[in-house]
C-alpha cells in the first residue's frame, strides 16, 4: 500500500503514497503565519494532508471512513482541476488532530483505503468514470457533498460530460435514490468536463443504482475508444 | 462519420461518436430530481447531449446548424477546460425538443457537422488554433457568444495566448469586422490558455479576417514547435 | 536563447521562444476596437506579449527585472490553469510602452531571462516544484502577488497540493521571513493542484527558505516516482 520507506530519511513529514498519484503528509505543528492564512481551527496544532492528482470520489470516501475510525477533524476538501491529461479533478484534503500519531494513523489509514476505492476508478484515453458507495456517510461526505450522515451515500461521476449525464439519469431513475448534490463544468466543479452527482437512500437502492451508472458509463466510454481500466481491483 | 453503432445494445441513449473526442447521447424523458436541478424547461421533456474533450467554436457552429433544421431548442452551452493535455476548452451543449426523433436527428447532424467543422481545429504539441467561419450565425452561436443572429460570424482562438491576441489584433484590422466578444486566461474563459474572439460583419470581410488569422496563428504556432495539424479536412 | 529567426517572415509581431514554451511578441499598435476591450491604458500604444504554457514564477519574475532595465510598464498578468498535463498554471503577460523598440527589447529580455529562471522550475511525471528568488522585487512582483518593492522575494510551488504545503509550512519556519501570499486549489490560483506562497524579508533569509523549500519538495516528489528534472540549468 504505501511507500516502502515508512518516512523518509530527513522529511518527517512523510507518511506514504497511494494509487492515482496519492502522497500522505503530517505537519506536526503548522507555522503561525500560515495557520492564520489557513483559517485553521487552533484545536488541532497537527494537520495531516493527503492529496492526489487524480480521483475526488475514492479519496473523500477513504478520508470519510479513517474519520470513523480516528480521534481527528477534517477540517477542508478541495477539488483542483487535474487528473493529469483527464478531464476531471484531483483532491487536496487537510486533516487535524491534537496528537501527532493520530493524525498520522489516520492518513496512514485514508492511503490504504485509497488502494481499495481506486478500484471503482476507470480511466481510458477518451476519458473517465468514477463511482463510489459506503452504507454510512460520515464526516468528510457530510462536508464535501452536504449527504446526510449515517444515510448510505453514492458517488457518480464521468468524463466527458455528455456521458455523466446519462449514467446520472439513469442512477435516478432507480427506485429508491435521493439526490443530493449535481455538478457541471460551469456548475459545483473547477471547471471540469464531467457530470458528477450523488445521491442517498437505503443501502441496497444506493448500490444499485451505482452499479447500474457504472455498467453503462463503461459501454459508453467503450464507443469512444479503448475500455476504460480501473486502477486498482473493483470493490462492488 | 458517427460510430458504426446505430445504436449499442442496451444503451438506447446513444448516438453516436465525432471528431476531437466527441459524443452524441439522447435522454427521451429526463428525471424528474435530475430535472428540476437542472432548471430545464418543462416544455421539452426530449434533451440531446453533445459533448466533446476539444473544441468550443466547431461543436458550437455545428450544433447552430443542426438547430436552424430542426425542430429542437438549445438548452445550454458549458465550456469545461480541457483539450486534453492542451491548453483550451472542452464543451458540453444541450439541447431540447418535444419528439425523441427531432432530437435524435439533431443530434445526428451535430455530429456529422463536428466532423467538417473539426478541419479548422489545428493542434501541436505546443498549442492549438481554431478558427470559424458562418455566414449566418443562430440561436446556438447568439447563446454563447452574444452574437448577432443571421448576420455572418467568425470564431478565433488560440493557445498559448499572446498568440491568440496577435492573430486577434490582425482579425480586428480586417475591413468591415466588429468585435462581438473577447476572452483570456481569467476574463470569459474557464482559465484556459487562450485567447479567443468573436467577430461579426459582412460575410466577405469576416471570411478573410479569419483566413487572415489562421494563417498568422499556424506560423506563429510553427516558431514553437512542430506544425499544427488539423483535426479534419479544412474547409476555408 | 530566443527562435534563430530574428524575424518571422510576414510575422512583424514574432520576437522570439524560451524555455516551458515560451513565447514572446510584439503588437506595435493595437486594434482600437480591442484596445477598449482590454481596458488598456492609451498612453501606452505598443503592447508586448509574454506567455508560456509552463510556469508563473519564472516569467514574472522574468519581466520584473526586464522592466527595471526596460522603459515599459506591466499591463497585466494572468495565470492560466496549465503547464500541459501538470497540475499547475502557464501564464499570459503584457507589457505596455510608447515606443516600439523599447517594448521589443523588453520582451527580448524577459524571453533570455526565463530560460536562466526555468532553472528553478522542476517537473516530474508525477507533479511539479518552482522556486524562484530575487533580491529586490519590482513592479511585476507587486502586482502579482502584493510583494513589496525593493525587498527580497521568494516563489514557492509545488504539485500536488500536499508537497506545497509541506514545503511552505518549512520556509515559513525559517528565520526572518514574511509570508506575502497564500494560494490552494480554490483560494488565489486558477484550481490548480498546488500550493502556492510568496515570501519577503532581507536577501538571506529568504533565500535560505526558498532552498530549504526546494530541497524537501524534490525529496517528497520522488517518493511518488522519477526524480524531478530541472528545465534549464538551476541558479540557486
């Protein structure tokens, strides 16, 4: 999972990589200047920062889900316009805690649980798709899309947009599912050529309408070229 | 010109595929959540889905002319950055109508229409150019642009930008053309490397304004690089 | 330094290319009816343009010290999302004069001055790190980033996002300096996938901070693959 060094001879700030050009990094007690420019809440001196070129959905849920499990706050989730040459987006998201090996466990964790989402990660020449589901939204969802927490929760998103937007309208059309949030390129994105939702409900209507989206968003991005391959091995 | 495919087994929502990364897609009766946050007309429960990784001007031209053959609406017009790993737009256009074969066909003709339009769309390693040329501009080109309906319109634009201002400048300094819009890296565009105008005039003068600058663009792009290829066979 | 070509044939406006693909032209009058689009300053009749797909610091502060040398001013300056598939921003700058010899040379300057600063710029498959340094910021520098003039100034950036901040928090703990600006993925750039801070304070200590940025930000990148390369021969 993460890099084989477990830090970095001379940079403590290193905790490891992950898939989709992922890095994990804890700065034990931020500069003051820069805190303040940060907004940071001073509750938590130690921030983690876990960051990757490509992917939102894989790294929100990993993030969500080491929230659980952790003694820390996430404190901010921003979605550059990246994935590399691709058309959607890359993530940079800060963590906080009031003890180091917290916050470093926890980013520890969120590396980890980036391998396993980045299975439900496509990527082809002409484009992308990316889904997400959890039975329980948490924190990090809760802040980045505004889902209901402990409601299951899924991520829909693809590239290009004409093709986010039917594997959104399909995902609705399942029995069961609520939207929660809808993007554009000019609308809740940076600018990015995709349709990204999420939706909530009960858990078995949440996965299926996903997998659905999934299933069509693949022959479809199939139509432009080569089949998208996931990044790392498919979870649902 | 579209994929091979009238129509992919299970997927009845597409079209077809088009030069410079494009699809066609057709939703015959959009959800009614998906909808509503999409503030679509009730009027057209029919949208087509037009959407492309390179380009603004051709796709934009393209989906003009479809609209003055058929009996579909233009609903709306997104700009994501993208180009791939280049420095302009994507695009993401849709479109309405009543009757699921209008917009089918429309959708068709866009395609087709990308086609021939993505012969003005140069690309190189260093950058990009796209020139366009209509002698009567319509709903789609007044949606995006502000131009002038049925009065001739021309489209230009380059990456890196200073190249787009100077091909700019030279257009303006034609005879007869008037400036429509104007957009750089942060004004009008989604932070692409470009700058791009809109021009309207007599349709001679707008013709050889823009032939003017797509010459100057192709030379300017070769002093970096390799020389720019065109996506499809040029038509001016 | 500059294209072998002093002069494009037919293209009056060419000066020249440079590193990051750069290029530099010259607009001995603008267009009266984009002069007014532009907001342009008429005293200044002559414009010149600066751009490049790759990097910031290096041509701002390129055309900074060209501008101390020069009888031009700094019209404007945009920061693109670009630098190809990276994750970060090209730029897009103007400078104005009366005459059309001293804009020229000014760009010819700046064009010999980015390829000495593409030294600092770092590039990776994974992301990116620019540093850059001088002793006495100019007029450039101010309007880019609020610098003041006259006092030592630092450029630090990496991709992704974490690595920047990892290494600004560490210049920031270095002794005597100030922070100037702060820039994450949604806050002052472009939605790029980097963080971004400026610096000031005497010669030394910012230069000591700008090093101790750079040395860190190489080590991080290279646990996400291949030892970034420097794009010209490093100064500092």
């Amino acid at each position: 999972m993460t890099n084989i060094l477990n830090q970095l001879p001379g940079v403590p700030e290193f905790v490891g990589t992950a898939a989709a050009d992922t890095i994990g990094l804890v700065i034990a007690n931020v500069d003051e200047q820069l805190r303040s420019r940060m907004n940071l809440d001073l509750t938590y001196p130690t921030i983690g920062l876990i960051g990757s070129r490509t992917g939102a959905g894989a790294q929100i849920k990993a993030v969500d889900d080491a929230a659980k499990m952790s003694n820390i706050e996430v404190l901010s989730i921003e979605l550059p316009r990246d994935t590399k040459s691709g058309g959607g987006h890359g993530n940079f998201i800060i963590i906080g805690g009031k003890d180091v090996s917290d916050v470093r466990q926890a980013v520890e964790l969120s590396l980890k649980l980036i391998d396993q989402n980045a299975g439900e990660l496509y990527i082809s020449e002409a484009g992308h798709l990316e889904v997400q589901f959890t039975a329980r939204a948490g924190k990090a969802i809760h802040m980045a899309f505004g889902a209901p927490i402990d409601k299951a929760f899924g991520f829909i998103c693809s590239c290009p947009a004409p093709i986010g937007m039917v594997i959104a309208d399909l995902a609705m059309k399942s029995a069961g599912v609520e939207l929660v949030s809808y993007g554009t390129p000019t609308q809740g994105t940076s600018f990015s050529n995709e349709v990204v939702i999420t939706i909530c409900g009960e858990a078995d209507a949440v996965r299926q309408a996903v997998i659905k989206a999934r299933e069509t968003g693949i022959q479809l991005l199939c139509t432009m070229g080569e089949y998208p391959d996931p990044v790392k091995t498919p979870y649902l």
